[in-house]
C-alpha cells in the first residue's frame, strides 16, 4: 500500500521544478549588491517550486549571504498572485496581503558571508503561480540599481557540511531540524496554532506497523523522503523515538505496548531490524538521524522494583527476565552501527532519578545496556532528559544551595531532598556521572522542552515568600505540578522553550522530541489495539499512590488515548507558553 508523504490534501503530481534563481533569460543565478553603505548587503536566492496541485504547491527556498556576515536574517518578498503561505519550516513565515517575510529559526540565524540557510513552505494558489522576482535580506533590496546584476562580487568558498555519514561533535550544530508535516497540520488546525506548526517534533515508532505506516498515516521511508526534500542539501536532523521494548514501560499502564514482556525476538526482528535497515540506506546519508532510546525503560529497572516501595509486578519481572537491557544494548548496536545515526538514551527527569539512591545506579545500569548485545559505550551519543515530561528547564527563583527560616530548600516537600531542583541542573550533572560510569568524556545532553514552560496567569514573578521554606520553594517556583511525580496531561502546562542548538555548557539542545498536542494517556478506560491499558494517573479524581506520594494526579480530563490528538490540551499549552507565543 502507497502512502502519501505530505497530509491528505496535498497529493502529489509530478514535480515541478520551476527553479527561479531570481532568474535571468539564459536560467542563471543572479547575485545582486546592495549599495556600499548597506555594509556590502547581497544575496542569492534559490526558490524552487517541488510540488504543485490544484489549489496549491511546496516551494524549497536556498538563501546565501554574499555581503557581511549576519547573526540573524530576514528574506522578504512580494507574490504576484493570490499565493498564501499555509505552513513553513525551518524559519517563521509571517504574510500580509501579498508581502511574505521568512525569519530564521533559533538555529539557523548566523550567516558568514558565502554561508547558505534554506526553509520550504506549503502555500494555497489558484490561476498563474508567478515566481517572486524580487527579494529582500534584512531589509536591504538585493536588486538595488546600480549593482552589477550579472557579475557575482568575490567571495569567501561557502561553508560545506561534514561529507555524508561522518559524525559531528553535537548534530544539531548548524544543521536544520525536521518538520513533521502530519503534525503540523494538526497543529495549524488549531485555533492559534498557525504561531507553532512550523516547529521540529519527534516522529514516534511506538509499534511495529509505524515502520511502514499505520492507516494512510506516513511511515519511516515516507518520512526520511520528506526530510531529503526539506534539506535541500543542507544539514538537516529527523528525530526519531525508538518506543516498542517488550513489556513497555513496566509503571505506567497507559503506555504500555503491543510485545509482552517475553517477546524479545520480535523486537529484534520485527521492529529494529527493519527500521536498522531503512536507515542503513545510502539514499539517506546526509540526514543526521537522532534516536531517542527507549523512554521510561532503564530507569524502572532502578526505582519501580522490589524492595522499593514504589514497586511493580511488571517491573520486577522485566527486571528479572532482563529484556529491557538486552533490548535496548541490541537496539543501540544495531542503529548505532548506521554511521550517521546519534543514538540519546532516555535518562527519566530529575524529579525521578535526581535523588542519590536513583542518580548513581541508573548510570550504571545504562553502562549494563550499553554493553550488552555486542553494543559498547561509544554507540552511545548522549541521552535525552524529560521526554514527554513537564519538569522546568530552569528554575530561577530560587537554588538547591538556599536557606530559608534555617531550613535547606531540599527540606521542603516539593523538593523533598532531591539534588535538583530543574531539568537543566540535572541533565548537566547527569552527563558527568555517565562519564565517571565509563561513558565517553563527548557526550552530550537533550532536554525536552516540549510542555514545560508553565507560564500564563500562575507564573510566578519571583521568589516567594520567606515564612518558611515551603512558602519560598512553592510561591516561586515555574513548574505548578501537585507533585513531581505527576506526569499525564498536566493541567496547566504551557509549551517551553523553542528548539534550539547548544543552549548550554554540554547541553546539544532543547527539542520538542513529544509532539505537543498528542495525549499521555486516556483519562478512562477505552478499547483499544495498541496494548495501551487504563492508567488511574490519568484520571484527574485519581488520588494517586506511592510513585506520586499519594497526591491527586493533576490531570486534564477527557483524554484520548496516548499519542492521539487531544486538541483541550493543545490549547492550554498554546496559553500557557513560556517564552509567550
């Protein structure tokens, strides 16, 4: 069965290639200058029409900088027609009338002179769909008369990219990040959602039919094929989740699996061979293929098993039969062994693994993983903190070293002796300590800050008060949980900070690596094929058990299944943002 590699309204036709490199007779690119007082602005500008149908098109457009370098740009230009830009990526489009401007993204705003960036947008157009002729870079007309439109001035050689399938230090460094363009129309869909759809999200393999595709949804080829067009020759990083272990995730029912806790062959075979495969395909070499590997695993096998109090039937016997290790080393070995493939291990959040008896042991039991199967410690990249979770990426309003009426913040009852108070503290310390179990001194960190910006109306201005120490942590602090425990569809959360490259000191990036919008799980019990059981965590009467202290679980209500659309939630993380939309 063929599947469509864009949403449902776009099908394709054949390709167009009605290439304008603001385009002179003979089909030639042009290089414009501006005038010696614009600091010696120019450009080139690639605008490439990919696809077109009946009521629209995709259109790829290459920028280069030959004037002086910049450290952020704007291009900007006029349609002819009644062209209008539905969704972009890899900058933030805005239109007005007929004018369109395309601002950088986070990581791609630095331009030396002979330097390129390139983004793609899907655009509605009836009648003639006439190619722009002029442009516009941070405001200066790269056409301005005067210029000598045919003769390009000298230039520095631009900048190339590693040849393909050779590592980089951090993937994302200079490199652009893959739309998905099934949850993009979801999002612009939405109500104010048009403000986000153009931001890089995960595509989730959470079951062996999402290798191929389930329904007429894309599958993994469909997908790289998409992220080779959005390239257009640079850079560019597809993220992948690797989510299927057998008995998946042994703590929390509304995210368990279709392979029972025995079934390790299966995933070997039937799910990471073939997804080894397709990526191990030549065709797909220059993209920077990130995994992330296996959430809410490893971790369990530390804190959710007996003689914790915190303990699980399942997590005992996943912990007994040994399949989570051994399928997480097998799948690090094997996607690992794909030259251009950046394997981050899942490493919980710190309000799960932030407190001395979880911290060391789970660095060790990654180490156990990383070894097993034929896998060594350097097919691990780096690991990934607060996958699908709502931990603040900081929190500034108070210190894990502050004290209040003569009591340590890590005496308060949120904080509850934990060595870390957000995401980011953590995810740096943690880095360290995989070092010191034996993983390489280059590895670096992700932090999800997908849902975890909590701002809006509650967003404390500053600290609180100092009445006591509780007063302090829990009037200041960003992440408005009932307990750091809590974890499905949390009520008041707001999306965090936008993807960005190396954000800090051994940290790779900030990612959106669960899309925004797709529930946790269902608030109530509801049939299913997945293996998706009913969680009570879930369900906002529920409350709660040893793993949440026994607090109400703080959930929306009325949620779908996890990884369907729960626009409710979507909605309150658009007004919620932090930094505001």
């Amino acid at each position: 069965m063929s599947r469509t590699t864009v949403p449902p309204r776009r099908a394709r036709t054949a390709l167009i290639t009605a290439s304008a490199l603001i385009a002179a007779a003979a089909g030639t690119a042009i290089v414009l200058d501006g005038p010696a007082s614009a600091a010696a602005a120019g450009c080139t500008v690639d605008y490439k029409i990919q696809t077109s149908w009946d009521s629209g098109f995709t259109a790829n457009v290459s920028v280069t900088n030959t004037g002086d370098a910049v450290s952020s740009w704007k291009l900007e230009w006029s349609f002819a027609g009644n062209q209008k830009v539905t969704q972009g990526w890899n900058s933030t489009i805005t239109q007005t009338g007929a004018a369109v401007s395309a601002a950088n993204a986070a990581w791609n705003g630095a331009l030396a002179t002979g330097a390129s960036a390139s983004f793609g947008f899907n655009a509605s157009a009836t009648g003639t769909n006439a190619v722009p002729t002029v442009f516009k870079l941070n405001g200066v007309t790269c056409n301005t008369p005067g210029g000598d439109p045919t003769t390009p001035p000298p230039t520095d050689p631009p900048t190339t990219p590693p040849p393909a399938g050779s590592k980089v230090d951090n993937p994302y460094a200079g490199a652009g990040v893959y739309v998905n363009p099934e949850w993009s129309a979801k999002a612009a869909a939405e109500p104010g959602g048009t403000k986000v759809s153009n931001q890089p999200t995960g595509v989730w393999l959470d079951r062996i039919a999402a290798i191929e595709g389930v329904g007429n949804g894309m599958g993994l080829r469909d997908h790289l094929d998409e992220a080779l067009r959005q390239a257009a020759g640079q850079p560019l990083v597809v993220q992948l989740v690797i989510y299927n272990l057998p008995g998946r995730d042994c703590s929390a029912l509304a995210s368990n699996g279709e392979l029972g806790p025995t079934e390790i062959d299966r995933y070997k075979t039937e799910y990471i061979d073939p997804i080894a495969a397709i990526l191990g395909d030549s065709k797909y070499a220059s993209l920077r293929i990130v995994t992330t590997v296996e959430i809410d695993s490893l971790p369990n096998l530390v804190t959710n098993v007996t003689p914790r109090p915190t303990a699980t039937p399942q997590c005992d016997v996943m912990k007994a039969n040994g399949n989570y290790v051994k399928g997480v080393g097998y799948a690090l070995n094997h996607l690992g062994a794909v030259s251009n493939v950046y394997n981050y291990v899942d490493a919980g959040h710190h309000g799960w693994l932030g407190w001395d008896d979880n911290f060391g042991p789970t660095a060790q039991m990654f180490k156990q993983a990383a070894t097993a199967e034929g896998s060594t410690v350097d097919k691990v990249h780096g690991f990934i903190v607060n996958t699908a979770n709502y931990g603040a990426t900081k929190e500034n309003n108070f210190t894990i070293n502050d004290n209040v009426a003569g009591k340590s913040v890590r005496e308060s009852k949120w904080v509850d002796w934990n060595r870390y108070v957000d995401e980011q503290s953590f995810a740096q310390a943690f880095r360290q300590e995989a070092v010191r179990a034996g993983f390489p001194s280059g590895v670096g960190m992700l932090i999800d800050t997908s849902r975890n910006g909590w701002g809006g109306t509650a967003r404390p201005a500053g600290p609180g008060a100092q009445t006591s120490v509780d007063t302090y942590v829990d009037g200041g602090r960003y992440d408005r949980r009932i307990h750091l425990g809590n974890w499905c569809n949390q009520a008041g959360a707001g999306l965090g900070e936008r993807p960005k490259a190396a954000p800090a000191a051994g940290i790779d990036a900030y990612v959106w690596m669960k899309p925004p919008g797709e529930s946790d799980g269902a608030s109530k019990e509801i049939p299913n094929d997945q293996g998706k059981g009913f969680d009570r965590m879930c369900d906002p009467t529920y409350t709660g058990n040893p793993r949440n202290n026994n607090n109400l679980s703080g959930a929306l209500a009325n949620a779908p299944l996890s990884g369907d659309w729960f626009s409710a939630q979507f909605q309150e993380l658009l007004k919620n943002a932090y930094p505001a939309l």
